[in-house]
C-alpha cells in the first residue's frame, strides 16, 4: 500500500470540489450565490467547510504517518523477531535504527505497553486498548458533529429564505402593477436564498462526512494494525 494512501483518498473528493467550484466561478454562479445571499449563511458555511477540511486534513496526516510507524515496526519485528525494545523517556527504540516519534497516540499507547509488561505484569492490555481506541474515535466526533451542523445551517437558511419569500405578500396593500412587480422581486431573493443555502449546506455536509469516514477508516487501520503488533511481538519482546 501507498505510504500516504488516505491522504490521498482525502485529495478525491477536493479535487472534484475544486474542479467543480473553478467551473462555477467561471460561468458567475459562485459571484451569484454570494451576492444574492442575504442571509450570509452560504459564506459562514464556505468558512466552516474550508477549516474543517484543513483540520481533517491535518488529522489524517498525523493517522497517516502513525501507520507507517506501526508497518515499519511490524516489518523490523518479521526481519528480526527478537529486535529489542528499549524506553527512553519518551522516545521508543526499536533496535538500533528505529526511533518512534514522540507526542503521539501511538506513542503513548506503546509506552504504557512497555511499561506495564516490563513489571511484569500478567493482567491483559485490554484497558490501555480501550483508551487507545478511544483516543482514535475522538479525532472523527468534531467532524461528524460539524458535518450534522452544516446540514442544520442549510435548513436554517432555508426557512430564512421562507420568510423572506413570504415577508413581501404580507406588507402589500395594493395589486397595481409596480407593486406586484416589486413583491415578485423579493419574492425570488428570498427563494434563490432558501436554494443557495440549502445547496452550500447539503454539498458542504455531505463532502465532510465523506471526508471524515476517510479518518475513521484510517484510525481503525491503525488499531488493528498497532492492537496486533502489540499483542503479537512486542509484548513478547518485552517478556523475554
């Protein structure tokens, strides 16, 4: 597998996005959404989608980078089952060549691994497998509940837009032409802004959702990978 592979994954549906969003710009409708936006809530979901994907982004590369670490140990442990282990503060050494970064889930996770059995402790690591997996779920819950808001935001404006819509009929109080006219007028800004954001919500939220499943699938990798490492060779190094 790729070294990167779910960063990757991540740059597909951005690309589609940026591909899309530079084939609107060019016909007018980008400069149409936001002018006749009212409301500002295409822009404030503009926004939010914008950092969220950079914090998935940067998640997933720190993820990314914790696999990697686990697969290079994985390969020194088939090349040497009897590579040694030694901690050094924070710092973890596999051997001679291999040092695990610090500041990490996978670092924590592994030195409280090494500390445990080397007192030797006979008690499972099902515990420190519990918040490790915790730790890892709590990189998705921001996304997933921003994701849920900007959904929520595209219904707001919405019945914004609804209002606005409606507001004209209410305050008329003759039928000539003009005033028809006029109340047409802002009849149709109220609805393109139920439309717009109502569009910005549901392709902003769906985007990350897909986004942040990419994440998910990424920390459940490293679990896997790192709760069977763990319980196949190092544990059993450190016993030795």
């Amino acid at each position: 597998m790729l070294k990167h592979f779910h960063l990757l994954r991540w740059l597909i549906p951005n690309a589609v996005l940026i591909t899309v969003v530079i084939g609107a710009w060019h016909f007018g409708f980008l400069t149409q959404l936001y002018s006749n936006d009212r409301s500002y809530i295409s822009t404030l979901i503009t926004v939010v989608y914008i950092i969220t994907s950079l914090h998935c982004l940067y998640r997933l590369y720190l993820i990314s980078d914790q696999i990697n670490s686990i697969n290079d140990i994985k390969d020194l442990f088939f090349k040497n089952p009897n590579t040694s282990i030694n901690l050094n503060e924070n710092l973890i050494m596999f051997g001679q060549d291999f040092t695990l970064k610090k500041d990490s889930h996978l670092n924590s996770y592994l030195k409280n691994v090494i500390q445990k059995f080397s007192k030797n402790d006979s008690q499972s690591n099902n515990t420190l497998l519990e918040l490790f997996a915790d730790k890892l779920r709590g990189e998705t819950k921001v996304g997933s509940f921003i994701a849920d808001s900007l959904f929520k935001l595209g219904l707001l404006g919405t019945i914004i837009g609804f209002v606005l819509m409606l507001q004209p009929i209410s305050s008329l109080d003759s039928f000539d032409e003009i005033s028809i006219k006029n109340a047409l007028t802002s009849m149709s800004a109220g609805m393109s802004i139920a439309l717009f954001t109502t569009l910005s919500g549901l392709v902003g939220g769906l985007l990350l959702k897909i986004q942040y499943f990419f994440l998910e699938s990424a920390t459940e990798e490293l679990f896997f990978n790192t709760s069977e490492i763990s319980e196949v060779y190092i544990i059993n190094s450190i016993k030795k």
